[in-house]
C-alpha cells in the first residue's frame, strides 16, 4: 500500500518547519514516498519563494541528504515548484541542471503583462490582493485578465515541458463567482484548450487539495467540472496537498481518492526509481488527516 505526496513546501520557501520535520511527520502517517517542492527563487523581492540560486543549491542538498539518511524508512525525492512569469523567469532547466531535480512542478500564480511593472498575484490567502492585482494590470477587462492566466499557462507548459502542472485552475480561488462564472463559453473554451495541449504533451495534473483544507475554495483544483474533463481525456493525474505544515501532508487525501473513484479514474502517478509510472488508486492507504 502507497501514500505519497510530491508537492509540499518547507522552509526554504514559505513553508513552516526544516525539511526534516516533513519527513518525520511523513513516517509518521505511514507515507511511502514524499516529494519535497519548495518554491523557485524569482529575480524580485518577496517573502514566499527560495531566496536565490545559491540557496537552491543548500535545499537541495539537503533533501538529498535526507533521501540517504532515510532511505530504510521512506523514499524521498527532490523537486521544485518553478514559477513561470514569461520573459521575467528563468528557464526551468537553468534550475534542474543547477540543483539536479528529480521532477518539477510548473506553476503560475504570478501574471505578467508587456509595457506594465506591476505583477498580478492570484494566489495566497487574500482576496484583497487579488483584486488589486487584476484592477491594476486589466482595469473592468475581467475576461482578458482570466484569458491572459490560462496563456501564461499554457505557454508554460509547451516552453518549459514540467512534469506536472500545479493547481491548474487556481485562478477560480479569489474569484468567487464575481467576475466570471466557471460555465461561460469562452472560459470553457480556455479550460479546453489547455487540456488538449496537456494530452498532447502528457504533462500530468496534480489534483490538488489545499483550497479545500485551508478553507479558501469549495472545490479541489482542478474542480470537478475539469476533472470529468480530464478522465475523458484520459490524462494522468496525481494527488497533492500542497502542504505548506507538516500536519497537511495528506489533507483532505480520504475524501479526494473517493471523488476520483467517483468520476471513474483508477490510476494515479508516482514518481519512483527516476520516473513517473501508474498506480491503482484502491492501492493507496486510506490514512492521514482529513480536515
Ligand atoms: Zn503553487
Ligand atoms: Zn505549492
């Protein structure tokens, strides 16, 4: 029996605890595999990603000092989670090759926009911001601003080719039904586009948890509506919870597994011996913290 998470955060970046701490907590649930993924350095001052290059270098030799100092005991795995801001980020290579990932996680929580300074923030846990964000770059132009996310999205997936793409629809989180509503043409029209180019790029889809647990979103991410979409077209998912404290390692895991069964999928990847292969979902331990 498997249990396994491989996007979490720690220290190094916005998360809580030493890497350590993740590990024992891991153990202690009975995890099989923990994928440690802290957030890419960015080439500006904020308080959530690793601080540079040369700190990337210290993280990662760590995770893999721990990967050997409990190898008996559970298998760890060293990954990333890159930010891809075009023509502001670098290359997600540049790091793999600098700090000799195992996978990477491609992410966008950060919208860029040509001729404008400002950065629009869609994650984090203020609804204030996000606001501010998409008023500043885009003004009352909602659409374009949602439209301009899932480019970015999608121009990350086809430049950068990470193994799996991060809480796809988070962009939905601060949202609320405010300034769109998930059924309208044009915004299925971008889920759909994306999702094709995910299949032709079998790029992986983590089915994310944490807007749940933390209470910031009714729906996992992708949402339901997206992943009967995703088991149509057969692309392979994972489950993460994004932990940011060790006792969200497997947060909101019990019920997940039973909604992906619900919608028919039997399989989840698994990042083992170097590569990414299948696992049957009634193969994963039923255990951890559910709220
Ligand atoms: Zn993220
Ligand atoms: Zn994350």
């Amino acid at each position: 029996m498997a249990l396994f998470n491989f996007h979490t955060h720690n220290h190094y970046c916005d998360g809580y605890f030493a890497p350590v701490i993740y590990v024992e907590e891991a153990i202690r649930q009975g995890f099989t595999d923990l994928g440690f993924s802290s957030h890419s350095p960015l080439p500006f001052e904020n308080s959530f990603a690793i601080k540079n290059d040369e700190e990337l270098v210290v993280y990662a030799d760590e995770i893999r000092a721990l990967k050997l100092a409990y190898q008996d005991k559970i298998n760890i795995h060293l990954g990333l989670e890159i930010d891809f801001i075009p023509g502001v980020t670098k290359p997600f290579n540049h790091f793999k090759t600098i700090a000799g990932l195992e996978y990477v996680i491609g992410g966008v929580h950060l919208i860029n926009i040509k001729d404008h300074d400002d950065i629009w923030f869609i994650d984090g846990p203020r609804q204030e911001t996000y606001d501010k964000g998409l008023k500043l770059l885009f003004g009352k132009d909602f659409q374009k601003a949602i439209t301009t996310y899932w480019i970015q999205v999608r121009e990350m997936i086809s430049s950068q080719k990470p193994d799996i793409v991060a809480h796809l629809d988070k962009i939905k989180m601060h949202n609320k039904n405010r300034y769109f509503h998930e059924d309208e043409s044009w915004y299925e029209a971008q889920l759909d586009d994306t999702l094709q180019l995910i299949k032709e790029t079998e790029t992986i889809v983590e089915v994310n948890t944490r807007g749940i647990y933390k209470g910031r979103s009714d729906e996992l991410f992708p949402g339901i509506k997206a992943l009967i979409k995703i088991h149509k077209l057969k692309i392979p998912i994972t489950i993460s919870s994004d932990a940011h404290r060790p006792e969200e390692l497997s947060g909101f895991y019990p019920q997940t597994l039973e909604i992906l069964k619900e919608i028919g999928f039997t399989e989840l990847m698994i990042y083992s011996k170097s590569c990414w292969s299948e696992l049957p979902i009634k193969t994963i331990k039923r255990r951890g913290i559910s709220g």
